[in-house]
C-alpha cells in the first residue's frame, strides 16, 4: 500500500481520534483515572505514542510527527496533566457542593453513570463515521486496483470484486479501530495533546490495516494451496 494512501487512511483515524478526545477524557474522569496509577499510565502513554509514531514514520512520512517534536510533546504532558487534576479537584468541589445541597449520592452516581454512557457513545459514533469513510476510501482504491488487474489480465472478474470487497472492508475495520485505539488510551490514561492523539489513531489505523492485509493474504493462500491439492487429487 502506497505511502500516499497510508497519509490518507492514517489522515482519517487521527482527526476521527481527536474528535472524539473530549468524550475519552470524560470517560478517565468517570472511571479510568481508577485503574491505573499514574506512573503505569506514563508508561503505557509513551510506549503507545512510540510505536504508533514509528508505524507512521516508516509507512506514511508525510504524517510523522517526528522524533524530536514527539519528545517534546511527551515531556509537556506534564503540564496538561496537572491542568486535568485541577479541572478532576474543581469537579469533585462541585459535586460535594451538590450533595450539602440536597442532591443524594445515589442521584450523582447516576448522573455519572448517564455522563460516562453519554461519552462512551460519542466515541462509538466517531469511530463509526471513520470507519465508514475509511470503507469508501479503500473500496474506490480496491474497485481501481481490481478493474486495472482485470483489463491486464492479472484477475478475474470475481477476484477483482473480492479484491474491492476485502480493501473496502479492511478499510473500515483499520480506521475504526485507530480511532478506538487513541480513544481507549486517553480514556485510561487521561487527557493528551491533539498531536499525540491524532499520531496514536494514525498509527494504529495503517498498522491495523497492514496487519489485516497480511492475514487475508495468508488465508487466500491457503485456500489456493487447498484448491490446487484437491484438484490434483481428483485428476
């Protein structure tokens, strides 16, 4: 795949994850500040950046952040973090404010539950609209690839069907979950700058489709292998 097509692909997840940080930083806040201690999340925070950028870096340049910039970025989440906990310290004030004033815990928790459900919808609807341009994207790119190989000679007409069938939906399944990869991180991790956000659901959507590629290309072999070893029987 093409490193121009990649710049596309990963172009869609990462803006679809940064539309959606706002909805996974109120999921951290609801619940996921909970499961992790804030070292665990740095850690986990850096690893993810790393690898997603350096699946940028190799497959689609154009996108790369950079070594240096993304450095910098990670070094500053400090600050960002810091601005988190005080938005998290005024949101309790709030909500012990809310309850001296009559509103039972019962009621909050509620509230909270509804907030946390609220946000975890925003995430499935962007990562539901990326999947359904990444689909669109990659079955016009299919429907090319297939009808230049059958007017070459090099696929029949079903294969070439299959073939636009196969990048439409790996497309879709790719951008989606680059979105819901960038998503779950802050969600468990907290709030991120935009670049970060955007490099991890970049990343995680060309590394998804590399890995999508290769599992259908070794399932199509089999399937021939199989094919050609019954037809040798029967003959």
């Amino acid at each position: 795949m093409s490193s121009r097509r990649n710049n596309i692909l990963g172009s869609i997840a990462g803006s679809g994850a940064v539309a959606v940080r706002g909805a996974a930083e109120a999921l951290f806040s609801a619940a996921g500040k909970r499961l992790l201690d804030e070292g665990t999340r740095e850690g986990l925070r850096r690893v993810m950046v790393e690898n997603t950028t350096a699946v940028v870096d190799a497959l689609a340049p154009g996108l790369s952040l950079g070594a240096q910039t993304t450095g910098k970025i990670i070094a500053e989440q400090g600050g960002t973090q810091a601005a988190a906990m005080v938005a998290q310290a005024a949101g309790r004030h709030v909500g012990q404010a809310a309850l001296t004033d009559g509103v039972s815990a019962a009621v909050a928790k509620g509230l909270a539950r509804e907030a946390m459900r609220a946000a975890g919808r925003e995430v499935l609807k962007g990562a539901g609209k990326a999947a359904g341009i990444g689909f669109v994207l990659d079955g016009a790119f299919g429907a090319y690839e297939g009808v230049t190989a059958y007017q070459r000679g090099e696929m029949t007409r079903n294969e070439a069907l299959a073939h636009a069938a196969q990048e439409a939906s790996t497309g879709a399944v790719a951008t989606g979950a680059g979105v819901l990869l960038a998503a779950g991180l802050v969600a468990v991790t907290g709030g991120a700058a935009a670049p970060l956000v955007f490099a991890v659901g970049a990343g995680g959507a060309i590394g998804a489709k590399q890995v999508l590629r290769r599992l259908i290309g070794r399932v199509s072999s089999k399937v021939l292998a199989r094919d050609v070893a019954d037809g040798g029987q029967v003959g």
